[in-house]
C-alpha cells in the first residue's frame, strides 16, 4: 500500500523559513549598522541637513492649547494622527478645558471619539485625567515630567511629547518612527525606546535638541520608512549606517 504524504511540512518549510530568515536578516543589518558608530561630526551634519530642510518642524496633531495636545497625543496611542484629528475637532469644540471635559462625562466623550482605536479605555482615561488635572493641579496641565505620567493614560513618551511640543522642553519622545531610524541608521541603536532615548539625549547636539524629536519622526513617517524605505530622497543617505539603503 502507498504511504501517505503530509504537505504539511512543506508549506510550513516555505511559508515560515523565509519569513524567520527575513527576520534574522533584518536584525543583522541594524547590528551591522550599530557596529559602524556616527561620528560627532556626522551627527552635526544629519541635524543641520534637518535643520535647514524644515527649520520649524511642526507635529501633525491638531490642537488649541496644552490640554487639548495632552487629549490629543493620549488618543494617539496605538492609532495614526489622521484618525485622531478627525475625532477631536468636535470633541475640542465643546471641550478645551479639564473642567469642561470632566463636565462631558465619559459616555459622551466615548461617543465623540468612538472611530478611534481603544476609545472606551481612552474615553475612561481622558476624563480621569481632566478630573485629576481640575483637582490638583489647577486645571492646568503640569511642566514636571513625573506629574504628567502620573495621570491617566500618559506615559514617558506621551510626558515628552507635551513637554517639547507645548513648553518647550528639549525632550525626545521615542516612537515607532524613532525606534526605527535610531537601529536602521546606527543613529542611537537600543533594544527598547527608552535605551534609543538616552542614546540620543547623549549624542544630540543641544541646539538641535528642541526640534530633534519633530524631526525624527517626520524622517521616519515620510521617508524612513518601514517598508521600502525611500533611501533615494533621504537627506541623511550618505551618513546613514545601513547596509541595506535601497539605492
């Protein structure tokens, strides 16, 4: 009698092996571009090529001031900055302060943001927050790093986000973009965003440190990115680290 043959072995030899090896592929290339350090003199470069394309980068999140920017990036987690603004609009609208979103109440506030990803847990959070914001802090939102992610729904990268964007602050909020371009370039490679994070606080220039983050995040949204990088308009492709640049 004939044995039977399974198939599948075979599918799985051809559909997980090149995945797996696309995987340790990728993974060699950012070792090999963290085995080639930027020079200080190369850094200088990157940032002033930055510099010079966008002097004023601006993030893409809609907001009227620096409550409504804490809303606004604490919605923003886990979903894209298109979707957000077209759900806070209307939300901003009746809500532009803690004590007026507080007043809304959750249902309501759910109900404004509801085609964003996470909206009851962020809906939950939001509210909280406004709550938290209203009884000890004024009804303004806090400058101290530690004050902002002990509220509801914010955390590190959150806090740097409103620090830089609405004070000022020279802080870098390390994202999916972020994280991406600190391995792939050999830029500030880390293992997880806060070690990218310090890498950089550490080789940043100071004087490009308050627009750094903006920066950044606009390279790796824009050209940068995850698949198929556009490494023939990168303003960096020359001091760039990696082995596996498109052109």
């Amino acid at each position: 009698m004939a044995r039977k043959t399974s198939q599948a072995p075979s599918r799985a030899r051809t559909g997980k092996k090149p995945a797996a090896k696309a995987g340790r592929v990728k993974r060699a290339m950012s070792k090999a571009a963290a085995a080639k350090p930027w020079t200080a003199t190369a850094i200088e470069q990157a940032f002033a090529r930055f510099r010079a394309a966008n002097p004023e980068p601006k993030g893409e999140l809609q907001y009227v001031n620096p409550f409504t920017l804490l809303v606004a990036v604490v919605l923003s987690a886990q979903a894209t900055d298109v979707g957000v603004n077209k759900a806070t609009p209307a939300l901003f609208a009746l809500a532009d302060t803690p004590q007026k979103m507080a007043a809304l109440g959750e249902e309501r506030v759910r109900d404004l943001i509801k085609t964003i990803g996470l909206f009851r847990t962020k809906a939950k959070n939001v509210v909280a927050l406004s709550q938290i914001l209203v009884a000890e802090h004024g009804g303004q939102v806090p400058r101290a790093r530690a004050a902002l992610e002990a509220l509801p729904g914010v955390g590190r990268k959150t806090a740097s986000v409103v620090l830089n964007t609405a004070f000022g602050e020279p802080t870098i909020a390390v994202d999916t973009h972020i994280f991406r371009i600190g391995n792939r370039t050999g830029l500030a490679p880390g293992q997880s965003p806060f070690e990218v994070e310090q890498k950089l606080d550490q080789i940043v220039p100071a004087h490009y440190k308050r627009h750094a983050h903006h920066w950044l995040i606009l390279h790796g949204r824009y050209t940068c990115v995850a698949r198929n990088p556009h490494c023939e308009k990168c303003i960096i492709n020359d001091l760039c680290r990696w082995p596996g640049k498109t052109v």
